[in-house]
C-alpha cells in the first residue's frame, strides 16, 4: 500500500521520481507528492488525488536537484486532502519523510510532541515520525540523519518502511524497514542510486538491487550505500538481478491494463509451465522448492494462506493437492491464521500464494507458520519480493509484472503452478502412474491454446455486458472445482464495476440466496460438462423458476443448455481440472465490459491498492 520512490544522483530528481510513481501508482492513487533539495532548501509539491495532477502542477512550478523523495497514497489516517499527502516536513523544516505502514501508537506519540511545543500541520500518523526525527537530530544525534532517525523509529509502534531526507545532510536519502509493511529495493546506477518501494519504479534505470530486510537501515548516497542494523552493525546484502522487462509493464495497443492482462494470459501460462515439464523424462521439475522425496513422503498435510484472489486460486489448489497428490490441504485467509493458534509441525507445508509478495496478512501468516516449525512454501509473482525471499522454498508464477489493480494473469499462472506442485508432489510420494503423469502433463501443454480459443468470446461478451450492465446484484454459482471460479467471477465484478455481487456454492442457493432472486438479479452459471453438470443444470432451472435472469458458461457443442439459459458464452472442452482457469477468464472479461460499460476506473477502482501493507 503506498508507494515509495527516492534518488540520489547526477540526474534531475523531479522526472526520476514522477516516472517511479506512475509506475507504483496501483498502490494507492489517493494523494501524491514530491519533495526535491534544490539551493539550500526542501521543496514539496503534493496534492489530492491522481499523479496527472502533480505532473500538471510542476510544469507550471518546477523544482530542480539531485537529490528527492516522492510518494502515492493509500489513505489509513486522514482524509486524502493535500495537507495529508505525503511527503511530510517536520516542523523547522529540516527533514522530511515518506511512509507505507502505520504508526500503531501516533496518538500517544503527537500527544507527548505537541506537549513540548510540536505544531502538528496534518492528521496522519506519518507527521510523528518526522517531528520525532527533528527532535532527535538537535537531542541525542548531533545533527546527523541516520542516527536521529533509528532514534526516533524505536519509538513507533508497527510495521514501517520510511524514506527520510535532510537539509543538515543533504547528500543522502535515509531508507528503513521495519516489519511488512512493503518492502525497500536499493538499486544501483553509475553515480545514481534509487530507492522505491517496488521492483517497476525504477526497472528502467537499473535492475541491480538490494533489497532491506527487517530492522535493516540504509544510507544512500549518490557514490554508494551502506546498510545497518537499526542496532548499528554494518550489513553485507546480496545484489539481485531483476529480470523484468520495463516494456512489457507499458498498456501497448489496450485501453487498460487489465484488458492487457486478461489477453497476457495465453503467454503467461505458457512461461509457467516452461521449463517445469520435462515432456520426454515425463516428469515435473520444481528446484526452486528445496524438496526431497524424503520430505514429500513425510508430509501430512499443506495449509494454503492467502487473501483475495490469491486464496481463491488456493481453493482450486486445494482439488489438485488432495487429488493428484493424497494429501490433506486445508486454505485459510492469511487475515485470519495466526489468530487461531494454528497447530502445526515439520510434517506441515504451509504454502503462501501472493502476486505481490508483500501482502502483510500473507507475510504474518508466513511467520506463524516458520515460528511453529512447519515448512514455508511461496508461489510468488513479485521477484525478490518478500515472500520469495523468507519461504524454504518458492514457485514463481512468471506472470510478468501485473499492474491493474484487478489480479488477472497472477490467478490462472498461481492455478497453473499448484496443479503443477500437486503432480511434482504426487510424482516424489508415488501416488501417480507414469501414465497418469503422462496424461495430466498434456492437459497442461494443452492449456495455452484453449486459453487462446477461451479468449475468442470476447466480442460475446461485449455484447452481453452491454445487456447486463445496468443490474446492481449478480449472483455467482459454481460447483466443486467452479465454486471458486464463481467466488472469483464475483470478486472481478465488485472489484471494478462496484456492483454487489455474490459467489455461491450452487448447491447452497437453495438454503438462502434464492431468497433474494428475482427478475432483477442475474445469476451467472458455470455449468461445463463435468461430474455435476446435471445438478448445475437442475440449479438453472430453480433460479429460471423465480425469474432470475440466467447466464451460463457452458462446454462448446452443448445445446440442451439452451433451452435452459437466457444467455449462453461457450468455453472449449477441457479437462475438468482446468476448467476453471477457463471460466474465470471469461468472468474477468465480463467484469472488465461491465465496468467499461459503467464508466469505472478499471486500473485504479475505487479505495483499493495493489499491494496490502496494512492490516
Ligand atoms: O498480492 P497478493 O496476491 O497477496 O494480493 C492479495 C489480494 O490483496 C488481491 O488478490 C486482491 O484481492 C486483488 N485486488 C484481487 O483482484
């Protein structure tokens, strides 16, 4: 949540910074700001609302230096008004801060400052941590930065990522980590060094970085950085290469990145399953997960976290694991695990799924799991990311970077990767044939093209969106491995077109929802030719019988269907296994003309952020 962008070095700041907030601006795009040292002053521009704004002002009052700070934002605390936006000035002006996170005791912090005479110019928690530094720097530090400021953080409460500048010093950018509330990449130029808060800010200049980890401080200069504990001792870390492409985080020929997305994903599934299947070994290769056969024999049982649209893809998971590889898979949201004294020990894999690797409920489900011993697995889309870098072992999703708010490509890629890790589990624990191996290894070679054929109803679903749009309540069903497909098709809906929808367990309509069904609620089907295509077929007509207007997503070629549907959108034939990477696509397309339809932000709706670093 937020986004982070600073740099040092031979450049003009201001276009560094803006560049780097437009590309984290699916963090949050409530307020955006800027602050840049130029003679002997700070300058900060920031106001309410989108970067388009900002970009618009500094045309007309420019600021240029070498050295600056910018930030976009998700608001916790305070209204999302100028006074709030970051970057923040301490009271004399000497410092000036940009924060992710939340100080859990600023309260009692502005409190004790405006009790010695603080005056306080905003109602964010953020505002403390900069007076704190100001009072540190003249009380205890003797005017240096990097000490006043590990003065000050030991006071907050929470989880942190702060990026500090001063005019006393005003060479270096001051960077901590403290906890998840998102993460701090360092990267490194001739002569220029940056800081952000996500890998894409500054993917065009560099893609050599350092990423800090908990309690780890840096002084970035223009000529080098160094890293230190916040207990003072120096840090050696590890330079990773990012292998992102800039290009392919740019719209191209769409309107949104979210339809770029959606039409990725034939490509996107193929790079996951790249290199994984060895066609003529027959075999799966996972290296990147640090098992042995001796472990994957011993294992119990995997409990699955995640939140969003991430636990949704672990539910889908859940059928591949339990069936392919005999074990026991429980999928829980990251929010709620450690509040329930999760039991676990060595013969748990927990398995963590995030597209951005840094969602603070994943992470913290993450940590209760390593502090009770069990094994921590990631499936990651975000290289370097946190959750890559703290699990024994990692699938990463490939998806390349996914900037709509919306997830998309991250869904169908994490899906590919767990049926994936359920025939590498069920190959190592030998409860699949070669044969078996054999068949399920070309259903996923088959996978891109009918994902391809999948994305043909598009101009379908254009047209239905145009006749569907108007409702204000969908209901969503689907059964066994499509009732997360439909919580998923109904997440898509709400996420960006702000239409109450509901997904459902088709089978569970019959004890509640179909209460409020009427001939103003559609209902959306997934009722391919599976082992339930009978039951969802007697599903339609229950909600046919109360007047509900019925979309269904059928199999090619079926007909009785209908005579049953008021709207039929045909999928190809697949395996039933991957059949709901295939209807969630056609649900993500009908979101996305919905919300076109209705005018809404599809990148940036409403309240949301692409990565949740909060609680
Ligand atoms: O980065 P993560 O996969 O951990 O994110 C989890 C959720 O915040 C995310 O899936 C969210 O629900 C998306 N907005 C869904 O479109």
């Amino acid at each position: 949540m937020c986004g982070i962008v600073g740099y040092v070095g031979v450049r003009d700041a201001l276009p560094v910074i803006l560049d780097g907030l437009q590309r984290l601006e699916y963090r949050g795009y409530d307020s955006v700001g800027v602050a840049v040292f130029a003679g002997d002053t700070i300058h900060v521009r920031r106001n309410a609302g989108k970067l388009a704004n900002l970009r618009e002002r500094v045309k007309t009052d420019p600021i240029s230096g070498g050295i600056g700070i910018g930030h976009t934002r998700w608001a916790t605390h305070g209204a999302p008004v100028e006074r709030n936006a970051h970057p923040h000035l301490s009271m004399n002006g000497e410092f000036v801060v940009v924060h992710n996170g939340i100080v859990e005791n600023y309260l009692e912090l502005r409190e004790e400052l405006t009790a010695e005479g603080v005056v306080f110019r905003s109602d964010t928690d953020t505002e403390v941590i900069v007076q704190l530094i100001e009072k540190f720097a003249s009380d205890g530090a003797h005017g240096d930065v990097a000490e006043a400021t590990r003065l000050a953080v030991q006071h907050l409460r929470g989880a942190h990522a702060i990026v500090v500048m001063s005019k006393r010093q005003p060479d270096r950018l001051i960077a901590v980590r403290i906890g998840n509330a998102g993460g701090i990449a360092i990267g490194t130029g001739e002569h220029e060094h940056f800081v952000a808060s996500d890998i894409p800010a500054i993917l065009d200049y560099t893609h050599s970085m350092i990423f800090l980890e908990s309690r780890q401080m840096a002084i970035v200069r223009q000529d080098g950085f160094e890293i230190q504990t916040l207990g003072g001792q120096q840090v050696h870390a590890q330079a990773h290469t990012i292998p992102y492409d800039p290009v392919s985080a740019a719209k191209g020929e769409y309107k949104h990145f979210m339809q770029k997305e959606i039409f990725e994903q034939a490509r996107s599934i193929t790079d996951t399953i790249g290199g994984r299947v060895d066609f003529e070994g027959n075999q799966v290769v996972l290296p990147s997960l640090n098992l042995t056969a001796e472990q994957a024999q011993q294992l119990q049982r995997i409990v699955t976290v995640a939140c969003g649209t991430s636990y949704f893809s672990g539910l889908i998971g859940k059928f591949y694991i339990e069936q392919l590889a005999r074990l026991n898979v429980e999928v829980d949201y990251g929010s709620e695990y450690r509040y329930r004294d999760p039991i676990l020990d060595d013969t748990t894999a927990v398995l963590a799924i995030t597209q951005s690797g840094e969602t603070v409920d994943t992470l913290a489900a993450m940590e209760e799991a390593r502090e009770k011993g069990a094994i921590v697995w990631s499936i990651v889309n975000a290289v370097g990311s946190q959750a890559m870098r703290v699990a024994d072992g990692h699938i990463a999703m490939n998806a390349g970077p996914e900037i709509g708010v919306a997830s998309t490509k991250a869904f169908t890629t994490s899906v590919v990767d767990q049926y994936l890790l359920a025939l590498y589990l069920g190959q190592l624990r030998g409860t699949l044939s070669p044969d078996a191996i054999k068949s399920h290894t070309q259903t996923l070679a088959r996978l891109p093209d009918l994902v391809g054929r999948t994305l043909e109803i598009e101009r379908a679903i254009h047209e239905l969106a145009h006749q569907v749009y108007a409702y204000t309540n969908f209901l969503y069903l689907g059964r066994g491995i499509n009732y997360p497909a439909a919580l998923e098709g109904a997440l898509k809906l709400k996420e960006i077109s702000y239409i109450h929808a509901e997904g459902y367990p088709a089978g569970e309509m019959k004890h509640g929802p179909i209460a409020l069904i009427d001939e103003h609620m559609p209902v959306v089907t997934i009722a391919l030719k599976d082992n339930v295509y009978d039951k969802m077929l007697s599903q339609i007509e229950q909600a046919k019988a109360r007047d509900a207007i019925v979309i269904a997503l059928a199999t090619e070629g079926d007909t009785v269907i209908q005579t049953k549907a008021d709207h039929v959108i045909y999928l190809p034939e697949a395996s039933a296994l991957v059949n709901p990477v295939l209807s969630v696509i056609a649900l993500q397309l009908l979101a996305y003309y919905v919300a076109v339809r209705r005018g809404a932000d599809v990148d940036q709706p409403r309240n949301l952020a692409k990565s949740v670093t909060v609680e």
